[in-house]
C-alpha cells in the first residue's frame, strides 16, 4: 500500500497513464520479450549466435527487473531514472545487433521500443518535476 502511495504522491505530467494502463500494456510488451529473448538465448546457447549479441538482451532484462525495486522499493527516483535510459539504451544496442542475424526478432521489440521511449520520457519528466 505504501508503493501506491509513494508513486501517487509524486508530481507527475499531464500526460502521465492512469496506473491501471501499465499492467497491462506489460503482460503484451513480456509476452514478445519472452518469446524473441527466448530465442536469442536459445540460439547463444547452441552456439548458432555469440554471447555477444545475447549480451544487451541479457543487460536489458537486468536493467528491467531493477526497475521496479529501484522506483517503488527503494523510492528512489533518480536511480529508477538512470535505470530506465539503461533499459533504452540496452533495447537499442540488442536491436542493433540481432537485426543482421534475426530481422524478426528486431521488429518484435518495436512495441517494447516505443514504449520504453514512452516510460523514458514519463520517467524523466516525474524527477525532474520531484527533485
């Protein structure tokens, strides 16, 4: 309950979602990241793709999860800030990487993209707005 009330209590744009539009935009968004990082991770693992193009999907699912302990566990604003443009910056770099190798697997991450770019610009807007 004190989650809740951490995250209402700070200022927020105009253009901030009702909370109950993340979860599920979420379910979609882990749906595709299941299913395309599943197969980066299965193709690494049979040696048919290096680690090192598994290497910004591992960071990315690393920086997703920290999020949530990081804004809401922590109540750390700033932190959860620093982490979300590492879960940008690690979605653009696998991106990048795969795209050779498994165009698909690219374009699948576009709705996970655009809305991370969407939580990126939420996210910083909500610190600066609350420093």
């Amino acid at each position: 309950m004190q989650t809740y009330n951490f995250y209402g209590e700070l200022a927020k744009p105009f253009f901030a979602p009702p909370a109950y539009v993340f979860g599920p935009v979420w379910a979609v968004l882990y749906i595709l990241i299941i299913i395309s990082f599943g197969v980066v991770f299965v193709l690494a693992f049979k040696k048919k793709l290096s680690w090192k193009i598994a290497l910004p999907f591992i960071l990315n699912l690393v920086f997703n999860v920290l999020y949530t302990p990081l804004m809401f566990g922590l109540k750390n604003v700033s932190l959860a800030s620093l982490d979300i443009l590492l879960v940008l910056y690690t979605l653009v770099w696998s991106m990048l990487v795969i795209y050779k190798h498994k165009k698909w697997i690219a374009y699948i991450q576009i709705p996970y993209l655009l809305w991370v770019l969407f939580a990126t610009i939420l996210q910083m807007s909500v610190w600066f707005l609350n420093k």
